[in-house]
C-alpha cells in the first residue's frame, strides 16, 4: 500500500488575514486530490496535515522539512515558516517528496501512484 502525505498551506495570510484567489485555487486542488485519494484507501494510506491544528504544527513543519531537504530544497527548508504560501500545497508519497507549491491533475496523480500501488501489491 502507498503512503501519502499531503501538507496544507495557511488557510489566509498570516500578516494580512486576506485569502490570496491563487492560494484559494491551490486549497480546493489539493482539497479534491484528498477527496480522491480517500476514495482509494483501500490503495493508499493518507495523512493530511493543516498548518491551522495548533497540536500538529510541529510535526508539520518538522516532515516537511525534512522533505524540502532530501528534495536538495536547503534555502526553502532553512526558512519555511516565510515559505509556506509559496511551498504548500506539498504532497509526499512513501517518504519522499513528489511535489510541491502546485497540485497536480488528479487523474495523472492518482494514476500514477495506485498504479505503482497495484504493481507493489
């Protein structure tokens, strides 16, 4: 089974309070690519983590870090907390970054992953 991770951006800019329209095109991308992947759970375990859930916060940015860094991405990692509008929506599957700042079609990334799925299964 494939793991997948996704990490939301802020849900408003945390200065202004003022929801950018690009970011709220990029919340409901990666909103829909969720949805989809809870169709599949039987395929992939999904974990969502939202940068707004006090109690998460750390493990957030820690994983995500740490996946910016095994990117090569050192300069967004060293400062993600002034990144993460540019950086999220972030999707990671079995531990490695598969992409970030931008949501991929959903079909092609659903593809891609359930059929690496049912080649490992």
């Amino acid at each position: 089974m494939r793991k997948a991770e996704v990490f939301l951006g802020p849900v408003a800019c945390l200065c202004s309070g003022v929801f950018d329209l690009r970011d709220q095109e990029k919340h409901s991308l990666a909103e829909m690519l969720i949805a989809a992947l809870r169709e599949r759970a039987d395929q992939v375990e999904l974990r969502v983590f939202n940068p707004s859930e006090d109690s998460a916060y750390a493990e957030y940015v820690r994983k995500l870090r740490g996946y910016l860094r095994q990117a090569g991405e050192d300069d967004l990692a060293d400062r993600i907390a002034f990144s993460l509008e540019q950086i999220t929506p972030a999707i990671a599957v079995d531990g490695r970054l598969d992409c970030f700042g931008t949501v991929p079609p959903v079909d092609e990334f659903l593809e891609r992953v359930t059929e690496q799925a049912n080649l490992s299964g």
